[in-house]
C-alpha cells in the first residue's frame, strides 16, 4: 500500500537511537525547563520522513546516530549517559539564548517589535 509506513531493514533497535529512548527520557522527565528543548533536538535530529518509517517516531538516521555516538563516546554502539543527555540540552538551550540575546542587540525584529 502506498504511503505506508515500511520497516527499516538496517537498523538495529538493540543498539540505535530507540534503544536510547528510555535513558533520554529518564534524563529528561523530572526536568520540565529541558523539555521543550529536548522536543526541538528531536525534531532537529529526526530523520526526514520519520512518519513514514516503522517505528513511527521521530529518531535520526542510522548513520547520524553512529556518527555521533563514535565521535561522543568513541563508538558507534555506545549509549549516552543521562548525564551527557542533560549537559547536551542544557548547552543547546544556552546557545539558543545566547543567539537570540544577540539578535535583540542587532535590533533584529521582534514579534513586539513590528507593527
């Protein structure tokens, strides 16, 4: 059937980014100021067309989690830490402050701002 979701042969679930799914929840859960951040890196992370692959979540790629995984941890089956899960969302959101202090200062336009 057309538009169906199909299964992705070349993953591995035992060591991919949905065998991570329950350390960055944890990690996130008792931490509500890091959840709209952690929402937006999973949607920046998301594979293109996630919907349309099983599982039905948004997850990155095979190759973007190997990647990022050997060059944070050294290998490519490695699982992050809840601890880096946390410094990664909190270095994120300090970042994303920090660009949009620097846009005020520009005097980029802001919502208030335009009439």
């Amino acid at each position: 059937m057309a538009g169906s979701p199909t299964p992705d042969p070349g993953r591995r679930w035992a060591t991919g980014p949905l065998s991570a799914t329950g350390v960055v929840a944890a990690a996130v859960a008792p931490r509500p100021r890091l959840w709209r951040v952690a929402l937006r890196e999973v949607l920046r992370l998301a594979r293109p067309g996630w919907w349309r692959r099983v599982p039905l979540l948004p997850l990155p790629s095979p190759g973007l989690w190997k990647f990022r995984m050997t060059t944070a941890y050294g290998s490519p089956t490695a699982r992050p830490t809840p601890e880096d899960v946390v410094s990664f969302l909190e270095w994120v959101d300090a970042l994303d402050r920090a660009a949009r202090h620097q846009q005020r200062r520009e005097g980029a336009p802001t919502a208030a701002g335009a009439r």
